[in-house]
C-alpha cells in the first residue's frame, strides 16, 4: 500500500493507463457542475445540444491531431480494442471471405484469432529473430492472400513491447490498424490506412471507449448478421448515439485531446516520447543487470519490457519499487519481466525517477 503521505506516485500501468493529472483536475472541478449546467457531464442526455456540442468538438480536436482527412469517418464505439477485434472482421466480410494478418505478439494474435470466426485468416508472417533479438520482417508479397478483404495488422504490441513505425504496404487491400497502445503518440499519415482502431485506455482516456477510424468506403461492406451496434454504417448514420454512447469516457477522451493541443499536438508530444524511451532504454543498454529483447529498430517508445536476473530479483524489484512509489511495473504475466508502460501522459520525471531506481537497484543487487 502507498502511504498518504508519500509525495510523488508514478503510474506505469499498461491500462487503464494513467491520465494527465491537469485532465483529472479539471474533471473533477466541474464533475458536479459542468459548465454551468448544475449537473454533472454524467447526467445529461446524449441528445441535449450541450452535450453533442461536446462530442462534436472532442472529435473536431481528435481530427486535428491526426489531421484526418474529410473522407474518413471518425466512430465512438463501445466494448474497446477487443470489440472491435469482432467489428472489423464482421464489417468488412462483404469485401471477401479471406484477410491477411501480420502477426507480432499477443495482441494481433487475438485479433487473428477472433477474425477466424468471421472469415478465414492467412498469416502473412510472424516475429523472426535477429542477432538473437525479436524484429518484424519485412512483408513477403507473395505471402498475402488474393482478393483479401483486408490487412490487419498491431502497430504497437502492449504486452511484447514491439512498435512498428514503417507502414506496410498492403498494394489496393485496405490496411487495417489497431492502435490502441500508441495512437496519439506522434504524427501518422492516416491516408494510408482503411480503417484505424484504439481501445482508449492506455492513450485515450478510460476503458469501454473504443475510437475508430475508418474511410469512407469502407463503411458499408458488412455481413448482414452484423450486430447493429457495431455496423460502422448504422454507427455513423447516427453520429456514434445509435445506442447512448458512454458519455463521460467521450467527456474524458475531449479533456485529453485538449489537454494534448495545449501540448503543442502530436509532433510534439512524439519528441517528449522518443526522449523518455531514450531515457530507459539507454539505462538498460548501459546496466547488463537489465536485458530487453526487442530488436532496436523494434522497440516499443511506448511499452519497455526488460528482464532482471532472476525470478526473485524480479520480485524483490517490484517490492522496492512500489515502496517509492514506482507503481505496476510487473510485465504481463504471458511474458514475464518487467513493463514500464510509458505513454503520453507519463512525465520525464516519471522516467528518470525510474532510471534513477534501476541504476540504484542493479549497484546494490548486481
Ligand atoms: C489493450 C489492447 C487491446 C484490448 O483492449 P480492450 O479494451 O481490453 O478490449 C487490444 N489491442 C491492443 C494493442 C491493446 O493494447
């Protein structure tokens, strides 16, 4: 347990992830009373103009950030990443019976393996090890499936601490993209993407909310037994409120694209990223105590898995760790090790009372 009285926590869980505390603030200020309204954000209807002012202006401000262009369509959609696991498959299956699938880690298996009750799955390629570390070949074209209805693929894999910055290029079948761990994290070209996904928690706002992404033609493409909430055509129809939307995760979501407009957008908060994963990064290439086994060209600036020595040092980390406030560190219990989880909202102080713990802890246990 952290004492009261202990000054400082840091957040390092891979979500629901930490928010910005300015966001946190401001939520609570006007949580009984917003905007003059005497009631909070919480209690008012879906349909009242206050409210759909909000919703429009949190995906105008979303809009900005990634500077999405006017013929893809922007979804506030229910059930997070994995909802649209389903989503995807059941709303693109009219284009045709097979998709391709990059697969890194846990996450764009799941997605392969939720899609395989919908249509039939190819596995374009998987993980590959060089110089003894996990790297992301480059495609095979001649591995890619004909007449696929799309090319999924995890720009981010939380739980492997695997990013891949280059886009592949999947020729005319649309590129598909969950992005729930590192969307927002910097600028991307959205023109190159069908269809865009991210669960909120980790760069959003809070769980239940997914935000989806999708271009304009590729709405309408469902199979028929698609469950109403979730057809992306029936969602924008209704602007996101075919069904009531989760208002105070939408409310949230707004703050945070604020809150990251006020950050000086996405080109800036991508230097703050890369200067915070240089910071670990460099802490466990220069500590052998620590060992990350990504490729570096693989790493994720989001998610920094590392492993200690032994099974109780891993535990005696976590221990110490917690006591200074260091919080969730644990890696995903798949993997092992441990997770900093390092997204939009971490400090740098964050990260260097982390590094300054690790150099600490490796002198005294190495
Ligand atoms: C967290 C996560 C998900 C799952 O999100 P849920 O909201 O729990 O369904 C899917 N994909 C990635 C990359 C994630 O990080």
């Amino acid at each position: 347990m952290v004492k009261k009285e202990q000054s400082k926590v840091y957040n390092f869980c891979a979500g629901p992830a930490m928010l910005p505390a300015s966001v946190m603030q401001k939520a609570q200020a006007e949580f009984l009373d917003w905007q003059g309204t005497g009631r909070s954000v919480m209690e008012l209807s879906h349909r009242s103009k206050e409210y759909i002012a909000l919703a429009e202006q949190a995906e105008q401000d979303f809009r900005d950030l990634l500077s999405i262009p006017s013929n893809y369509k922007v979804l506030f959609a229910q059930g997070g990443g994995r909802g649209q696991f389903s989503a995807v498959p059941m709303n693109l299956q009219g284009r045709g019976k097979c998709a391709d699938f990059l697969l890194t880690g846990s996450w764009s298996n799941g997605a392969e393996q939720e899609a395989q009750k919908f249509l039939a799955t190819n596995v374009v390629s998987d993980v590959v090890s060089k110089e003894g570390l996990t790297a992301v070949p480059d495609i095979d074209p001649s591995m890619m499936s004909a007449n696929s209805a799309y090319f999924h693929y995890c720009t981010n894999e939380t739980v492997d601490g695997i990013e891949i910055d280059d886009i592949p290029d999947s020729g005319d079948v649309p590129l598909v993209a969950d992005m729930s761990s590192n969307i927002l994290s910097k600028p991307i070209d959205v023109s190159k993407f069908g269809i865009i996904y991210a669960g909120a928690q980790k760069n959003i706002g809070p769980s239940g909310l997914a935000v989806v992404i999708v271009r304009d033609d590729l709405l309408d493409s469902a199979m028929p037994e698609v469950p109403t909430f979730l057809h992306y055509k029936t969602m924008d129809k209704f602007d996101s409120m075919y069904n009531t939307p989760p208002t105070y995760s939408w409310y949230l979501a707004g703050l945070v694209f604020k809150w990251l407009k006020e950050q000086g957008g996405l080109t800036a908060i991508a230097k703050k990223n890369a200067e915070k994963a240089a910071l670990l990064y460099r802490c466990i290439d220069q500590t052998p105590f620590y060992i990350n086994k990504v490729h570096p060209d693989f790493r994720s600036k989001m998610n920094v898995t590392f492993h200690l020595p032994s099974d109780e040092l891993e535990a005696k980390f976590l221990v110490e760790a917690e006591s200074r406030g260091l919080m969730a560190l644990k890696g995903h219990r798949i993997v092992g090790g441990m997770r900093a989880s390092i997204y939009n909202a971490m400090p740098i102080e964050g990260v260097i009372t982390l590094t300054d713990f690790m150099r600490d802890f490796a002198r005294r246990n190495g």
